[in-house]
C-alpha cells in the first residue's frame, strides 16, 4: 500500500489515532488475559469455536458452509451526488469481496446473503441472480440509515430463521473486519467462520466515501473499539 505523508494538523491527527490504537490494544491484552485465566467449558470442535482474542478468526473448509454472509466495506460515491442520499457504487474493495464471494461458494448452489454493494457486483458482473441484498433504509427525510455490521447480521438472522440452527456461515469481508464480521455473525445463533483458503482484501481504498474505510490508520482505531465490546 502506498504510503502518505502527513504534515501540519493532519500530522497531529495521526499521532492522536495511533496513540488511540496502542491503548486500545494495551486494554485489549489485558481482556484477553483475563478471558485465558478463566475456566471455560469443554472445547467445542475447531470448526466450531468463537473466535479467541482480538485477532484468531476460525476458519473452516469453504465447502462446509451451507450459506454465504457478506460484509461491504467502503464504496465510491459519484462526483456530485450527497453521500447521506446515496449508497455509492462498490469500488475496487467490494468488487474483490464479491470475487471472494465466487471463490468461496464454487460451483455449488449456496444461499448468499450480501450487502447491497456486493450484491451489485455479484449480479452485473457474475450474473448471479439468486442473491439476497441486504439493503440499508431510509427515514423520513430520505437519508440513508447507515447499516452497522450488526445490524446486516441481524437481517440475515431474521430471513433464516429456524434454519440457523443447521446453518454454517462462510464470512466474507475484508481482512481487517473480517474478525468482527465473524464474531458478530456468530452472536446472531450463526456457526460462523473464515472459508479457509479463500483470501480476503486487505488494500484500502483511499477515494472510499467512507472517510473510516480509507485506510489502516484511520480503521483500526474504530474497529478495535467494536472488538472490545464483542469480548464483554
């Protein structure tokens, strides 16, 4: 990834988020700790387990998924349209989601349950037609109603239903959301995992018209704060 120079107050911004990132993570280690220390039930197999502190994703073979969940992440909003109004188009990001969207389901006939930018693309350029988009709202106004991760996991629970206790979650999204995609997948009666093998993106896209999703530095910080939760 290219690197940027940061000069003025932007340097100042930077050394701020990055101080936030090392004390997020100095309190994370010491969850982490204490969640070791304590006494935990019989292991579950290693296809089944949570995910174990703020970075071990579980992973299964990607044929063992019985349906697919995939998470955006970013996108590119045209010049002169209102970003409160408009999803924006996919982007390079979610153009690779959805390739790994491909990769992951084969040639067999799994559900998949994508964010609308994914499914975008999973339509257009895949001619895949038995997707589920999972859309955000609008309120009154118009505006659009952001979509958290919870939230799309939410959706996806409530279309399934009863099945989600026969169902196994491939999770695509991109590598460093990809922990907390999982984990919050899994909270919502999911077995959720990584499809082994399948790699996920990991490139930042710096015209994303999320200002979070355009790169490492300014993600992490937000992302972390979302893993801590999930390990309350």
């Amino acid at each position: 990834m290219t690197s940027t120079r940061f000069s003025g107050p932007m340097r100042s911004v930077r050394v701020a988020v990055t101080a936030v990132s090392a004390a997020l993570l100095a309190v994370a280690g010491g969850l982490c700790t204490q969640a070791a220390a304590a006494p935990s039930p019989a292991e579950p197999s290693a296809s089944e387990q949570a995910p174990q502190g703020l970075w071990t994703i579980p992973t299964a073979p990607a044929d063992s998924a019985t349906l697919i969940v995939a998470y955006s992440f970013g996108n590119r909003i045209p010049a002169g349209a209102d970003p409160a109004r408009t999803i924006g188009d996919p982007g390079p990001v979610n153009e690779a989601l959805a390739a790994a969207v491909v990769a992951t389901r084969g040639d067999r006939d799994l559900p998949v349950y994508a964010q609308t930018e994914i499914a975008q693309v999973l339509s257009s350029r895949y001619g895949m037609t038995d997707v589920v988009s999972i859309d955000p709202v609008r309120n009154a106004e118009g505006t659009l109603i952001y979509l958290s991760t919870d939230g799309v996991a939410a959706q996806v629970a409530a279309l399934r239903g009863a099945a989600i206790a026969d169902d196994a979650a491939a999770v695509v999204a991109f590598a460093d959301h990809q922990w907390r995609a999982t984990r919050t997948t899994a909270r919502h009666g999911f077995r959720a995992f990584a499809p082994a093998g399948v790699a996920m993106p990991d490139q930042y896209d710096p015209r994303s018209g999320q200002l979070w999703t355009t790169s490492r530095l300014l993600y992490l910080p937000t992302d972390l704060l979302g893993r801590l939760a999930l390990l309350k």
